[in-house]
C-alpha cells in the first residue's frame, strides 16, 4: 500500500482555531483579501454539525451528521436491496474485519430480509451488524435522479447520508450488497484499517474487480475491469455525499487530502439472471464505466466467454472467498 496525497496545501490551513469563535490574525488578514470565498471557508470549517430534513415533512427520517468524537473503529456502511443470492457472501466476507456493519435495506421484495435475519441469528455472535430499513422509492441513476430534490427521502444523496447518520465510529467504509472481500486480502486489509485510525484524517481509494456469474452458474473474472474510488473516509460531516447531475457523489468541502490501498480489495459480483442495471432510469447509460459493464454483462449472459477478457473461476469460488 501507498499514500498517494495528491492534494497541496490549502487557504483552509491558515484558520488554526478549528471550531472556536476567534479568528486569529492572520485569518482575518486572508479574509479580507478573499472576502466571499474567505468567509464561505471559514463557515464551513466552523461547522460543527447540520440537520437536514426532508422535504415530505417524516420527522422519523430526519437526521443529524456532526463533527465530534467517535470510538476507534470503522463503520461499514452497506445500503441493499434484492441481493437474496450475494447478500451472505458479502457479509461472510467482511463480519470479522469491521467492527460495525450498518445495513439499510431498502425495502427488498426477494429472501433477503429473511436472509439478514438469519445472518444475525446465527453468525454474529459479535453483534456487529446493525440492521435499519429505508421504506421508500429511490430515485434511480439519471434523468430520475436529477428531477428528484436533494432533500427528498428518494433523493440518493439524502438516502446515502441518512445512512452515514446510522454508523458510530471513527471511520467508515462504503461497502455494497454485491461485494465480497478477495480472501488474500483479507488480513492486510484488517491492519491496513488499523493504521488509517492512526494517521492523519483523509480518505482512501480501494479498488475491485468484477466476476460475473452466466446462467449455468460459471463465474467469470473480467481482466480489465477493475474499478477504483474514495470508499474510506472520516465519519462526520464532511466528507458527505451530494447530490451531482446523474448520481450522489462523496465529497470533501473542505478538501481532504487521500491515499490509495494499491491492490484489489473486493469482487464485484454481477449475475446475469438478474437486472444489473435497474437502478438506472435510462438503457443508454453514459458513463465508460458502466458502458464496459454493460458490454460484459451481455457478453456473459449470451455465452461469449471465449474472449481474453474472462477467465473462469473454479466452482467453488464463491465458497472458498469466506472459508
């Protein structure tokens, strides 16, 4: 692993009274320079903590993030839904790496709440999984998301921040319902957790790979899709996610500085016999990203394997990931 700070040094820096009311000299010598930016600047490193509400008025749905003191820890932060055949795996995989798993599930109509409850019962004699349900329609990827309002409990961003809200320690990890953790990686991943706690506060790049699963239940590991963003971050209010054009997006305002854990963390789990692209509102999905995904998802479900873009996995590779 590596600490790969790319950001320089900022005006932010200058304010050395985080959180207090007196400004020093220098400080105020900056702002009067830079009045507007200045004093939105400050404004925002004051800060301490905001309430947001939705704009349908449910009290219960209401939240506060807050700059303060948390226990050492990370936080995993997952929000499911419809993830009956992933959702074990994935929670097998990181139970004894974090040391909070905070799930929403978003109102699933498949076995997954059962599954969830199962998985409670009988796995988690830690009581590490905290388990809350978001009854409400999210707004989907594209022009969906874009007309719907940032403060409605639809809205990906609000969504997204009512679940950072849930999670309790220092740092938190964004993990999904269709991840599993590389088995190799999962003990340098557990000390790797231990010395962000320890060292300055900023966020962390992770990456991972796709495997897709065809209809006679072959998995297929796709060469070149490995696909990386800031997934750990401090827990508080900033960073948070807000609301961009398509999609929510996390992002630091003031800017925080990031690092990189260099190898492949998770598998991405993708299955053709189920709709990998519903949470997008439109079928001509603009992103490179998700271009490439598409393409493979129908290269799969169609049996075109024999490219050198797959390689297929034994069959027992989900099992052996969590022994």
């Amino acid at each position: 692993m590596r600490n790969a700070m790319r950001s320089s040094m900022q005006p932010v820096e200058l304010f050395k009274a985080v959180g207090r009311t007196v400004v020093p000299l220098a400080a105020r010598q900056w702002l009067r320079r830079h009045e507007v930016r200045g004093r939105s600047t400050l404004n925002k490193i004051l800060r301490k903590q905001q309430t947001f509400q939705n704009k349908e008025n449910l009290r219960n749905f209401n939240f506060t993030l807050r700059e303060s003191w948390r226990p050492d820890g990370v936080s995993a932060m997952l929000r499911v839904k419809n993830e009956e055949d992933k959702i074990y795996y994935c929670l097998k995989s990181i139970l004894h790496v974090f040391d909070e798993i905070v799930l929403v599930d978003n109102h699933s109509e498949d076995r997954t709440p059962e599954i969830l409850r199962d998985f409670k019962r009988s796995e988690d004699t830690g009581d590490k999984l905290k388990i809350y349900f978001y009854p409400f329609n999210i707004a989907r990827c594209g022009p969906e998301h874009f007309d719907t309002p940032e403060d409605s409990v639809s809205s990906l961003a609000y969504y997204y921040n009512w679940t950072l809200s849930k999670c309790s320690l220092k740092y938190v990890c964004k993990w999904d319902g269709d991840m599993i953790l590389i088995k190799e990686a999962r003990e340098p991943f557990r000390q790797f957790l231990q010395q962000v706690q320890k060292g300055p506060r900023m966020c962390w790049n992770v990456s991972g790979q796709a495997v897709y699963r065809d209809l006679a239940n072959n998995h297929f590991l796709a060469k070149g899709e490995i696909n990386s963003e800031i997934r750990i971050f401090p827990n508080g209010l900033n960073p948070r996610f807000y609301k961009v054009d398509l999609f929510e997006m996390l992002r630091s305002d003031p800017p925080l500085e990031d690092g990189t854990f260099d190898t492949p963390l998770f598998y991405e789990l993708k299955f053709v016999n189920t709709n990998e692209f519903s949470h997008w509102s439109i079928t001509d999905i603009p992103t490179d990203r998700k271009k490439r995904e598409l393409e493979n998802f129908k290269l799969v479900k169609t049996g075109n394997v024999s490219s050198p873009r797959f390689e297929k996995l034994p069959a027992s590779f989900l099992d052996d990931q969590i022994s």
